[in-house]
C-alpha cells in the first residue's frame, strides 16, 4: 500500500519535472527542473531496495552534474528565450514513442521468453552496500578499473578544453591561422 | 493496481525514455539537448534497478553505476567542448554546427 503510493506519487513528479525539463523555454527553469527529477528518481533506488544507488545518484547527478551544468551556464547567454526547431509535433512525438517502446521491447524480450536466472544473486542478512562492494570488487573489478581511467580521461580533457590558456589552444584557432603557424614552422625548418 | 510490479516500473521507464527523445528531437540549443540526454540515461538506470530488485539479481545495479560513470564523463567533455564551441563562435545552437553538410 505505502509502496503503491510512493511508486504512483514519484511517478507522476518525476513526469512532470521531465517533462517540465524539455518544454521550457527557460534554460534556468530547465536545469531546476531536472535536479528536481533526478532527486526523485533516487526515491524509486529506495523503493527498490538499491540504497546505494539511490545515494550514488544524489551525489553525482544532484551535486557534481548539477554544479558542473551550473558552472557551464555561466559561460552561456542563458537569459535569452530558447528557440525551438520548427518541425511537425506529431511527428517528433510519435517518433518518441514509438522508438521508446521498442527499447524497452528489447530490454524486456529476452526476459520473458527464456527464463532468465540469478548470475550474483543478492545474499540474505547483507546490506545492499556490502553487497554491492563484494560484487563490484570481485566480479567487476576491471570495468571498475576501466570506468576510473575513463573518467580521468574526461578529467583532463575537461581542463584541457575549458583551462586558462584558452588563448594558446589549438582548438581556438581558425583553419587560417594553423595553416598560418605550419607555413611558420616549415619556413623555420628550412631557414 | 495496488501491487507494484516489474511492470509498472518498466512503464515508468518508457515513458521517461520517450520524453528525453522528445527534448532530443526538438531542442535546438545544445546545452538543453544535453538535459534530454540525461534523461534518457536516468530512465534507462531505472529500468536496471527495477530488474535488478525483481530477479534478485545486483547484475543490473552494477551497470546502472557504470551508466552514472560514463553520464559523468560525457557531461565533462562535452561541456568543454561546448565551452569552446562558444567561445569561438558565441553561439551553440545546432544549426550553426552543419558545416559537415554534404
């Protein structure tokens, strides 16, 4: 019963958050919106007994996403109303849809046809925290090792793309002025 | 009704999944087609967690966290090369980047 009603109450606030999410013409409002709904889907990690995961998601969508989106605004003219692509609304929706669909037809197919069994099953009388560590250090230590180098990858690139010596990047330069610098340096190798 | 199945979660999901692919079909300024994209991968985290608690099985918890990973890298890269898109050119709507049109 409880259950029932914080399932159908979160359900229909993430909806609406999202929903809120991509129909506003307000940047500010968008970003608001969709903290807000990420903050409600950790109530549904709850629900489901995943209580790590519904703390893995407020800390990084809620605190380091969020800041991040933030941080990334103030770059940006966000003041200024959002245009929209000029196209057929019906067409983009049922679209949607029906691609939606066919994903979670893929997701749930293999489920219902054959019966599918445990591979880790979760213990009984563990916390779903040290269950989560066993398995996570043993069976998947090399994707954990593999996802920590990934996201020192994005580290560096992060600085390297949006550093201080903006100025001195490549990435900066128009086509001109790094054909510009190459005629330099082969002048400079043949002089 | 009162029982809250696998179900009712995988509907939630869809529904979720539809509306980020509506935000990434008719947004036009790259930062909130960003946004879409993250929903898209928070519904699909649901459906993981959701069969994860009904099949007993931390298979799908393990790649919800994997999915948070890879949504926190992309969200840096390409934030930064959003920030030089701007920086050069002032703008990041779509339809200035279609210099790759054929």
């Amino acid at each position: 019963m409880f259950e029932a009603i914080a399932f159908y109450l979160f359900a229909f606030l993430t909806t609406l958050m999202f929903f809120i999410t991509v129909t506003t013409s307000q940047a500010l409002h968008a970003l608001t919106a969709l903290a807000a709904g990420m903050i409600f889907i950790s109530a549904f990690f709850f629900i489901l007994g995943a209580d790590f995961l519904g703390a893995i998601q407020i800390v990084v969508y809620s605190g380091a996403v969020m800041a991040l989106y933030a941080f990334g605004m103030m770059f940006f003219d966000t003041t200024r109303e959002v245009k929209e692509k000029a196209g057929n609304k019906y067409i983009v929706s049922g679209l949607s849809i029906v691609a939606a669909i066919l994903v979670v037809l893929i997701f749930a197919a293999p489920m219902v046809t054959d019966n599918i069994t445990a591979l880790y099953p979760m213990t009984e009388g563990v916390g779903n925290t040290q269950d989560v560590g066993m398995v996570l250090f043993t069976k998947y230590l090399i994707p954990f090792e593999v996802a920590a180098v990934m996201l020192l990858v994005a580290m560096i690139s992060g600085i390297v793309l949006a550093g201080k010596k903006m100025d001195l990047s490549l990435t900066l330069f128009s086509t001109a002025e790094i054909k510009d610098m190459k005629k330099d340096k082969e002048k400079r190798v043949l002089s | 009704m009162m029982e809250i199945g696998l179900n009712h979660y995988l509907v939630l999901s869809t529904i979720l999944f539809a509306i980020g692919l509506i935000g990434v079909m008719r947004r036009k300024n790259l930062l909130l087609l960003f946004f879409a994209t993250e929903i898209l991968l928070n519904s699909v985290n649901i459906a993981f967690a959701a069969i994860s608690h009904y099949y007993g099985d931390l298979t799908g918890q393990m790649f919800a966290f994997f999915v948070i990973a890879i949504a926190a890298s992309e969200v840096a890269v390409g934030l930064g090369l959003l920030i030089v898109w701007h920086k050069r050119h002032n703008n990041i709507d779509l339809e200035h980047m279609s210099t790759m049109r054929g």
